[in-house]
C-alpha cells in the first residue's frame, strides 16, 4: 500500500491493534524520529511502551525477542539504524517470537530499500509488516512511501480512507459493520493524494533501468564508497560498522557540534546532515572518489580547527 510517509503507513498501522487486550508494543531505542514520536505519544496515553536499548546492535534482535510477552500486541523496529548505518542481524529469532505469541510484526526497511538488497523471506519468516520508502537510495523524493502487507492479514485499521472499500461506496451508509476491499493491501489505504511523486519515481526507476543501475550494482557502489569513507575517517569516533556485511549506506561519526560542522561543509559546497552529536555521510551513486577525498580533507580540517 502506498503513502505519503512511513508515519502515516505505521499509524494505519497500529490503529488496527487491539491495544486493550494486547497493551504492549516492542521497539528499539534506535528508531526513527517519526515512529519514536508516535510510540511516546501513546506511552503518554497509557499504551505499555518498551524500547529496548539498541545498542550492542549484535544482541539487538535477541533482547527484543526477549521484551516480548502474551500481552504484546506488535514487535516494531528497523532492518538498519538511522544513526549508525548497521543492520541489524538475527531478527528471524526474534520475529519467531513475536508470532509465538500471537503478536504483529512491522520492520522498517527505509535505510535499506535501494542500497541494502534483501528479500522478505530474508528479513524473517510470514507474516511481517514492512515498509520503507524511496526519499534516500532510491531517489524517487519525496511522498513516495510503502506499507508492505502480508497476504494473510485479517487487521482492521480505526485509522482507514475511503480508498480502503472503493468499490462498496454505497454500503458504507447503510449501517452494516465498515467493510474493506477484496486485498488485506485495500485495508491499509487512505484517502485522495496528489501523485505526481510516483510519476518522477517512474522516471527515475526507467533512468536506472537504462543504465543497468542494479540493486545489486547499487551495494557494490555503496559498499566502496563507504569503505573509502571509513578509512578516510580513522581516529576520529566512527559508530559504523566497518565489515561490509554489516554497514548499510551511509557512515556515522560522533563529532563535537554536529550540526555546526554540517553548516561549515555546506558553507564549502559538501552536503551533509546530523542526528544530535553525530554527523552522517551518505554518497549518492554519483559521487566520485575525488569528490569523497575532498569532503574527508575538509572535515578533517574542521573538526582539527574547532570552527
């Protein structure tokens, strides 16, 4: 099903949970902005909020499996942190336990949709919840977001458009029980949108067709690019994991004053960003090594200055 963002998929998402039989949610300290917010808002409405630590990240899927009880109603978290880069490994165990007890399952696949190939048997057995998005790797911009959904869900989102029942308009009215289309997909769709963002993502996947700018050509690129970048990086306190198998597509490095290190590189014409005290470096496939080395030489510089 597609969306705007991941907020408004996760939303829908967790309107369909039965969160007074099942008051527990499951998720990992390390999740993004947006599903961090929501999940603090309704801890503040008295859902049963655990976020476990995600850091050591090898241990990650273990502890969640662990956090999870008969009262959980869904186990939430990312396939790759957005701070760090690192993927998490082991999920299938924990995933197995999230089914065990009868709890829902959505992973967030945003940091590795378009630069991390994978597959959904992969991430972890049926039925799971994912979603992602193509405003990073896939350089699709903005407003194109998806929710994947198991062919087997049965779930009835509170949050739900009327796109969810597009063929059965006119039984909405007549005072039967809200129906959903023919798809569990159908049961996750919103409402009219403007969909011009999937028009230039069209374009984008053709552009990437025509130069054979494969999923798997993409990681290779990545995973060099990546690797110049933390051995240009070394003595400085990088939090990404150096073994490819472990690293998505960007490199973090804890700095003082993040975000004024980031104005000083834009001041410099070298695009960045930062999360809190950790500058994050993200080569498009279209960066060159030059261009790498540069930006290494000039961070280096001002981080030594201070200024």
């Amino acid at each position: 099903m597609l969306g705007a963002s991941t907020h408004e998929l996760v939303a829908r998402f967790l309107s369909a949970l039965d969160l007074r039989a099942r008051p527990h949610l499951v998720a990992t300290s390390g999740e993004f902005h947006s599903m961090h917010r929501q999940l603090a808002r309704l801890a503040e409405a008295g859902v049963e909020v655990e976020l476990v630590p995600w850091a050591p990240v090898d241990t990650l899927a273990e502890r969640l499996g662990a956090a999870v009880r008969p009262t959980t109603a869904a186990l939430l978290c990312s396939t790759v942190l957005f701070e760090t880069s690192s993927i998490v490994p082991g999920l299938r165990a924990a995933i197995a336990r999230a089914h065990a007890v009868g709890a829902e399952v959505l992973l967030d696949a945003y940091h590795a949709f378009g630069v991390v190939p994978f597959t959904i048997a992969e991430l972890g057995p049926d039925p799971i919840f994912v979603t992602a998005g193509g405003y990073k790797y896939a350089q699709w911009g903005e407003g194109n977001c998806f929710l994947r959904v198991p062919p087997q869900s049965s779930l009835r989102p509170i949050y739900t458009g009327w796109f969810s029942d597009f063929a059965n308009l006119a039984a909405m009215r007549s005072g039967g029980p809200i129906g959903y289309g023919t798809r569990p997909a159908d049961r996750f769709a919103g409402s009219t949108y403007d969909p011009t963002s999937h028009y230039r993502a069209r374009a984008v996947i053709d552009f990437f067709d025509e130069h054979d700018l494969s999923i798997a050509r993409l990681r290779e690129l990545s995973l060099a690019q990546t690797r110049r970048l933390l051995e240009g990086l070394d003595g400085l306190d990088v939090l990404t994991p150096r073994d490819d198998a472990a690293r998505a597509g960007f490199v973090a490095v804890r700095v003082a004053e993040a975000s004024r290190v980031v104005d000083a590189l834009r001041a410099r014409g070298i695009q960045t960003d930062a999360r809190g005290d950790v500058l994050r470096l993200g080569p498009a496939p279209y960066v060159t090594d030059d261009e790498i080395d540069r930006a290494l030489t000039t961070l280096r510089s001002i981080v030594a200055a201070g200024r």
